[in-house]
C-alpha cells in the first residue's frame, strides 16, 4: 500500500540544475530516513544523499556541494536539488524510504520506481 511517487527528471545540459521530488504515501506510521539512489547500466545502486528524520544529511563524495537533499514531513516528501551537473551525474535516481506503517511493524525500506536524469550538451 505504501508508494513513492518520483518527480522532476529530465534533459539538462551541463552545469545546469534539476530538482527531485519524491512523495511516500499510504499507510505510513512514521517515516525515518529517506534518501536519493541512482545507478547507471553495469553498476551497483549508489547512495548520493540521505536525510533523516530529524534533518540530518549525508552525501556522497561525489556531489558535496553540488547537490541538496531536504524533506518536507507535513507531505511526506523528500527532494534532491541538483547543481552544477555533470555528465557523470546521468542515471536513473531512486528515491528510498525507510518506514513503519505501524506503530508495531518492523522497519521496512520502500523504493520509488526511478527517474532519469540525462546530462548532455
């Protein structure tokens, strides 16, 4: 029942931005960490930026102080700001949540379907 509905991919050029959304809904009883995946043809699923409930954020090497992740609790929402992009940011991102549906269920991680992000001049 729970879903992750993933917005905002697309074409940009170089040192161009883009901007993630990614909304959890459904029967959510609390909503932990949430965070941003991408993987290109041939390699693993990589973390680029996670954020907890609190407001905590990690991001990988890779984009540091390019790229933004933050949340909105009030929607359930978490979005990845991505700056100054590069041809090696092209990939599909997927958005992650880590969730109890009940206030007795076991923590479950719940991913969105993916979105392309193409960087090309």
């Amino acid at each position: 029942q729970v879903q992750l509905v993933e917005s905002g991919g697309g074409l940009v050029q170089p040192g161009g931005s883009l901007r993630l959304s990614c909304a959890a809904s459904g029967s959510i009883y609390r909503l932990n960490a949430m965070g941003w995946y991408r993987q290109v043809p041939g390699k693993q699923r990589e973390l680029v930026a996670a954020i907890t409930s609190g407001g905590r954020t990690n991001y990988s090497d890779s984009v540091k102080g390019r790229f933004t992740i933050s949340r909105d609790n009030a929607k359930n929402t978490v979005y990845l700001q991505m700056n100054s992009l590069k041809f090696e940011d092209t990939a599909v991102y997927y958005c992650n949540a880590d969730l109890y549906r009940t206030q007795w269920s076991a923590l479950r991680s719940y991913w969105g379907q993916g979105t392309q992000v193409t960087v090309s001049s």
